[in-house]
C-alpha cells in the first residue's frame, strides 16, 4: 500500500493520545534522522539503528536505544529490541537488496507496522508485496512544493540528500510537441518527471504518451549535477 505523507503519520501515531508508541527507526541518513528527530520532540520512545558511529552518537542525546550495526538479519535486529516496537521504518531507500530483506525480517519477526522508504515505483511493489506500508518521500516532498514553482529557468529547489535533487524546468520550443516518451528525458539529461504545471493547472499524472507543451513548467528529480549524464538539463529550456 502506498502512503501519503497524512497517511504515514495516521499510521505512526495511531494508539490514543494517552498512549505512548515505540518507533524503529532503520537508516539515519537525511531522511531517517529527521524523522527520529521530530519523533523525539514529540515524546516518542525510539530505537534507532545505522551502520555509522558518529550518527548513532548524535541520536543518542534522545534515545538510549541508539545502535551500531553492521548486519541486518534477524538474529541482529532481535538483539537490538526493535521486534518490540510498535512502528519500525525502514530509512534505506538506495540499497535496494538491504531494504527489501531488512523489510522482509521486520515483517517477519512480527512488528505490526513495518513502513518502508522506495526508491522507485518497482522497489515499492516488492516492499508491498512482502508487507510493508510503503512511502516515496522524494515525490511527496516535490509534490508539496511544485504549487509554489514559478521560475523561468531551471534552479535545484534543494538537495533531498546526497542522492537526489528536486528542480523545476521551463519547457521552451525545443521539445514542444513531442511526447514524454519521444523526449527520452531519462535518457538525455537524468530527471525524472514527477509533476507538470500549465495554464495554472497542475497534473501528476504524467504517461508515455503525455505530449509536452512549450510554456509547460516540469517538476522532476534527478542524481546531483555531478552524477548527471554529460548533457545538461538545462537543454529542456533553452
């Protein structure tokens, strides 16, 4: 199941107000550590688990359930207590093998919400397919924001983490007309669609077949500019 951002917090704080949850928290790159953070602030019980010394050391002003760990099978993750938990998520968007088996070993040691990071639509269905709620916090932090894009030439919007940026685009006359399929964006420059604004209107719902429009604005993510392919995206605008 796919979750929006409302969704993942219906989820995570889904016992009574006078109720307190235990969070697992899997992973504490930009998007895990964040998360443990605002958890923390809201009074939330957290075991946290990344393979990174210093990252454990910076979690541990909030939790004593902070550990270093090198392996993710189950017999590691049952020593660390997170099989307690009320709500573990997994953080690990970018190792597709390790997500999908630290996934499956959550599920499997019986935690009754297990939620998973994806990094793509294919690593989303595996991690439903095996029982995990599933969140694609790149598209929904893009989508959030695409309303209040309004540039006339391209600009990275922010860096997400080390992995992804999120940028608008001004399409001009250069792929005007043709389809999203024919432009081979991927392809060319290294982003990915995920929004298309014109005439005010904003759509999401992005097909092979969708035909662009000069004057159309696209929201897309893409590898930081050093991971690009060769080609700049800065072609789409000019």
């Amino acid at each position: 199941m796919r979750l929006s951002e409302e969704r993942v917090q219906e989820a995570m704080f889904k016992k009574k107000s006078n109720e307190k949850n235990t969070y697992g928290i899997i992973g504490l790159g930009r998007f895990g550590h964040a998360l443990a953070l605002e958890l923390a602030a809201a009074g939330a019980d957290l075991v946290v688990l990344d393979r990174e010394e210093e990252k454990v050391r910076e979690l541990r002003e909030y939790t004593e359930n902070a550990y270093v760990v090198h392996a993710l099978d189950k017999k590691t993750l049952s020593e660390t207590g997170i099989q307690n938990c009320d709500v573990a998520v997994v953080c690990i968007g970018e190792q597709l093998d390790i997500s999908i088996l630290t996934t499956l070993n959550l599920v499997s040691l019986g935690v009754p919400t297990v939620i998973s990071k994806a990094a793509s639509a294919e690593h989303g269905e595996i991690l439903e397919k095996i029982g995990a709620q599933v969140v694609y916090p790149e598209k929904d932090m893009a989508l959030r924001l695409a309303k209040r894009l309004i540039s006339k030439r391209v600009f990275n919007l922010f860096e997400l983490d080390h992995n992804i940026d999120i940028s608008e685009f001004k399409l001009t006359s250069r792929l005007a007309g043709q389809t999203v399929l024919e432009a081979q964006l991927r392809n060319r420059y290294g982003v990915n669609i995920i929004a298309i604004s014109r005439g005010g209107w904003l759509t999401t719902d992005i097909t092979p077949d969708y035909t662009l429009a000069e004057g159309d604005t696209l929201v897309a993510t893409s590898p930081p500019s050093e991971r690009r392919p060769a080609r700049p995206a800065t072609c789409i605008i000019s």
